[in-house]
C-alpha cells in the first residue's frame, strides 16, 4: 500500500509521495486516509520492492558523495521518565568545534503512550532540558544551544540517571492516549491493519512549526524508508521509528557546505520498541532521515514519520 503525507506542506523534490500517488503532493490522498477508516490495510512484503540504496551506491539522495562514518556521540545526560520511557541527551560535532544536541526517546510497543519528546517538538532543547529537570545541574553543550544563560550549574555531563515525574512536573499529553504516566494501544504496533492507524495516530498529529515538512509514513516497510529535503535548510531532523520482529535503525545526515552528505548520528532499535529521535543543530542545512529495518526485506519490518524543521 501507499504511504501518506501529513503536511501543511510537502516536497516536490525527493521521496515525498509515493509511486500511484496524486502528482501534486499539496493535494495528497493515497492509500488508507482517514475517510477511508474502515478500510483493509494490509501491510505485506510481497508487493513492495526494494527502494534505491543510497548507502550502497555511497552517494545522498541527491547523487552527492556520502560519507556514511558516524559523528563519534558524546553522552550528556538520560532522563528516567516516570511512564517507563527514558530520554537521552547527546553531543554530536556538527562542525569543527561546533556541537549539536541528539536526543532520543525509547519505549516498548506494549507501553505505547504519548511521546514527550513529541509534545514538546517546538520546544528547542535547553528548554526540553530544563522542563524535565527543573534545579539541575545543565550539560555545557545543552546550554550552549541556549539564547538565554541559565542560573544552572554547568556541568560537562550528567553521570547518573535523572527522574522525571511527568505528573509532578505537570506535563500533560495532547493526545487521548492515557496519561502521561500511563499507556494505550499496547502491541497494535504489529498488528496488520491495527498497526497503521495505532502508529499514526502515535506519530503524525505532532504540532511542528509552520516551516516543518513533514511525512507520514505508517505502513510497514521491510527494508527502509528515507526522508530528506533540497534546498530547505533547516536546523532539526526527528525521525520517529517503530519496529516488529527484528531490530532497526534510525539514521540522521546532513549535507555539507560542499554538497557532501555527513552522518550525524545512528540510534539503534531493540526489537518491538519506539523512539522518538531528533537532531538538533547550531546551523542550517539539508537534512535525511533513513529509518532501516534489520533484515532489508524478511520478515521483520519499520513504521516511521519524519519531520524536518525550523
């Protein structure tokens, strides 16, 4: 089956519609819409062909070289959060001296509850930091993302865990998911047909800023699905990725000042998990996400959304 966008807005250039679809993306309507919710959406590997391996043939989306090494992270902080997820904060060097902040939430298809990381998109990261960890000492890279000095502590890196009650803290989720501290769907992530609305209405109703583009991309692909923009630079990439029956991957780049693409950061997936991945950089530049299934083609598979913005 197609996939959908979730828009206000979409690309022209790059993957941003699927084979079938309406050729103005603008006006995007494939597969299994809302109108259609009674509809059958099965999800099958037989019709789905390889998509092109831009790893493969080293170069980006655009056919500029690629350098697929991975930025060396450096771990800043990880956040135990009280609905069992966790949030991890890492440095990663986006230019010589230049460090930007890559953030993931991690949680199990069986406890799927509103992503806080989701709720908080607009936000930028000292002030996800600061909401989650109120009066604690602050990673100097987190801070340095900042337009406003803290009154923090500043620390290189946190070394233990920091627990965060949702409750307490008073963040609420804006979907009917449960509350923050609880749960909904369960495994319906890897259900045929339950799956592709449990991820979408998971994934694809996030509040992003006006410039985001985005792509909604709920039905199950069995080798990897890739995002990216041309010409639309932008300083943050969130890759939001499920997986069922094997491990996966999701991958953020961006394209450097010489058209090359760089990878930035790889967060790996345990089996029957979710996480909620975002880059966010100092400077603005083309940006992909690849979200990559383990078995590229057998039997395990990815659900993803993609948002590129600000």
């Amino acid at each position: 089956m197609t996939d959908t966008l979730f828009p206000s807005r979409s690309l022209s250039s790059g993957p941003s519609h699927s084979e079938g679809c309406d050729t103005h993306p603008e006006n995007q309507s494939c597969g299994c819409e809302p109108s259609n919710a009674g509809a059958d959406c099965p999800d099958t590997a037989s019709h789905e062909p390889p998509p092109r391996d831009f790893v493969a043939e080293n170069c980006g989306p655009d056919g500029q070289p690629l350098d697929d090494t991975a930025s060396a992270p450096y771990p800043l902080a990880t956040i135990a959060l009280s609905n069992g997820a966790k949030i991890e904060f890492e440095a990663v060097e986006e230019q010589r001296g230049q460090f930007g902040v890559a953030m993931r939430e991690l949680g199990h298809t069986e406890r799927m509850m509103p992503s806080v990381l989701g709720m908080m998109a607009q936000r930028s990261a000292p002030d996800i930091y600061a909401a989650l960890c109120p009066g604690k000492p602050v990673p100097k890279v987190v801070a340095a993302l900042s337009k406003q000095a803290t009154k923090q502590e500043l620390v290189d890196a946190v070394q233990e865990p920091i627990e965060a009650d949702l409750d307490e803290l008073g963040i609420q989720p804006d979907v009917a998911l449960g509350s923050s501290s609880g749960g909904g769907y369960g495994g319906q992530f890897c259900v045929s047909g339950a799956g592709w609305h449990a991820f979408r209405n998971f994934a694809c109703f996030g509040s992003y800023p006006s410039n985001a583009w985005r792509w909604c991309d709920p039905s199950a692909s069995y080798y990897w699905r890739d995002r990216w923009t041309i010409n639309h630079k932008r300083r943050n990439s969130f890759g939001i990725t499920a997986t069922c029956g094997g491990p996966a991957e999701t991958r953020h780049y961006r394209q450097r000042l010489n058209g090359s693409w760089k990878r930035m950061k790889t967060w790996y997936l345990p089996t029957s998990h979710w996480q909620w991945t975002r880059f966010e950089g100092n400077f603005k530049y083309d940006r992909w996400v690849a979200h990559v299934s383990s078995t590229q083609g057998g039997a395990s598979f990815v659900r993803s959304a993609t948002v590129i913005y600000n």
